[in-house]
C-alpha cells in the first residue's frame, strides 16, 4: 500500500553524511520539538525536556562525544567536513517523574517524530544512543535533574541510504559498497508479521 506516511518513513532513514552548507535554524529545530512536544507520552506526565543546539561552537564541542556506525569499522563516519551542524539532546527531567521502562519509550516516540519532522523539511538525522553523557552533561552544564538519553545529530542529507532486504545470511549489519552507498538491510513484512 502506497500512502505518504509510509514514503516518508522509507525515507526516513539514518544519516551519517551531511552537506554542510545547508543549516537548520534554530526556528525549524523548535518546530521538530513542538512536533514531539504533541506525541504520546506515557501517563501524560511529558518527563522529556530537550536541549537544541546550532551554534558552531557548541556543536563542534559536542560532535567528538557521539560514536557512530559501530558495524563500519573501514571509514570515518561522519567524514570530516560532513558533520551534522545541529543537535537536539532529548532529556528526561526526574523533577517530573523517576526514569522508568516508559522513559525509554517516550524517547522512542519522541526521536522518531523529530525523524520523520526532519525529513518533511529536507533534513535528515541520526539517532546517537552511544554517547558521552557526562561530557554532554558538562557541555550544557545541565541540572542533576536532567538526564540526557538520546542525541539526535541534525543535517541536510548528502547521502541517500538504501533499504534492502536481509539474505540468506540473516544479517541485519548495514554496510556500505564499493560506491559508498549506506545500505540497510530490514526484515520483510511476512517475517515480522506474527
Ligand atoms: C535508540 C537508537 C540508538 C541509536 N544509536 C546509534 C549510535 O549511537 N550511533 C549510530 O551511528 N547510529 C545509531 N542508531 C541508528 C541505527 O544504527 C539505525 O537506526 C539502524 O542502522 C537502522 O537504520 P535506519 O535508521 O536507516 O533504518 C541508533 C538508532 C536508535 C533507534
């Protein structure tokens, strides 16, 4: 079935290689927001708070504090002079609620919205699980009450990753072939289809 939801979200995908050329305001940052800001979120109690960041400085302090492409170990990602230029930091502030199972889950909903917001705008993202949360902490010297959880990398796409299907192998690694092409393998809908 074709509908616009489901071409956004195949479009949607993870980018480790941007132009950056092309900046993101801080005006479309807080749009990306205000889309999560409407989003599910468990019990209602809205525990995430969100650091935006666009500020050459700043986002050149963070960038050596997020790994990227743990299964691509032949090249640098992102390339130098191919960095994201800005960084949304979504927190979950414990002066609300204790950190939880559904924490992880409001983050979830919350980082896929600024995803496919991004992508609507011509911007792209990387979602960074593995990074540095003291040097984040520090960076934006945050209350104790802030717990960083999830980094979002921001930027104008300069590469298009590919959907493929997983082979005989039964390997879910991305990779990239001989023309630099980022490919994703996703398990088919019969697969997943209980
Ligand atoms: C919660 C979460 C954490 C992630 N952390 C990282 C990370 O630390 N570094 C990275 O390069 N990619 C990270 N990713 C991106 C995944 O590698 C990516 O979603 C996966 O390869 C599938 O690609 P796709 O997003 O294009 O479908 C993360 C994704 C999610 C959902």
């Amino acid at each position: 079935m074709n509908s616009d939801i489901f071409a956004l979200t195949y479009e949607a995908r993870s980018v480790r290689v941007f132009d950056e050329e092309r900046l993101p305001s801080k005006e479309l940052l807080c749009h990306f927001v205000d889309c999560a800001r409407v989003t599910p979120s468990a019990g209602n109690m809205q525990v995430l708070k969100y650091k935006v960041c666009c500020d050459a400085d700043t986002v050149k302090q963070l960038r050596p504090l997020t790994r990227w492409a743990g299964y691509i170990k032949d090249k640098k990602l992102p390339p130098d002079g191919k960095e994201p230029t800005a960084f949304i930091v979504i927190c979950h502030d414990k002066s609300i609620g204790a950190v939880t199972p559904f924490t992880q889950m409001d983050v979830g909903i919350a980082a896929q919205t600024v995803n496919l917001a991004a992508r609507e705008a011509g911007f792209a993202l990387c979602m960074i699980g593995s990074f540095d949360k003291d040097g984040v902490r520090k960076l934006f010297d945050l209350e104790d009450d802030l717990e960083p959880q999830l980094v979002l990398a921001i930027g104008a796409p300069a590469e298009e990753p590919v959907i493929c299907s997983v082979d005989e192998t039964g390997s879910i690694k991305y990779f990239r072939d001989s023309a630099d092409i980022h490919f994703v393998p996703k398990r088919s809908l019969e697969e997943i289809l209980l």
